[in-house]
C-alpha cells in the first residue's frame, strides 16, 4: 500500500529469513549422526549461514538498491514470525 520500493524490500528480506532458515536446516540436520562436538559446530555454522544471508540482503536493500528500512526490517520481522508459525502448526 506504500508503494514499489517498499513491497520489493519486504520480499527481499522476508525471503532471505526463509531462504537462511532453509539453508540452515539442511545444514544443521544433513549430516547424520555424529558426535558431539561435530553436531554442535553444525548448529553454529548453520546459524552463522542463516545470518550472513539476511545480513547480505539487508546491506543490498540499504546499500545497492536504497530500499526503506522499515520495509527491510518489517520483512526480517515477518519472516521470523513466519516460521515460528510453521514449528508450531507442525505439532
């Protein structure tokens, strides 16, 4: 409703959270049974991931592409509130 900038900054970072959360889980739970040590370097670096691809579309909305912040951040928001809806439909 506020315009073109702002609806492709939405989707810009709202997609990044769920292309990190994908990303992440397939990082976190694609290598088997391990030990302990492994496991949890996988959990981080999944993390790490899913973190450094919202960060990269936040600096290309802000830096490249001069999106409005509150678009990139309300599309972070929506993201995250996305799928912690979708852990909690999966019960």
């Amino acid at each position: 409703m506020l315009g073109a900038k702002y609806a492709a900054g939405n989707a810009l970072t709202g997609f990044a959270t769920v292309l990190g959360g994908w990303v992440a889980a397939r990082t976190a739970l694609g290598g088997g049974v391990q030990a302990a040590e492994a496991a949890t370097i996988r959990l981080v670096l999944a993390m790490v991931l899913k973190w450094v691809l919202v960060i990269a579309a936040l600096a290309l909305g802000f830096g490249l592409w001069r999106l409005p912040a509150v678009a990139l951040l309300a599309g972070i928001a929506i993201g995250l509130i996305f799928q912690v809806l979708a852990l909690v439909a999966r019960r």
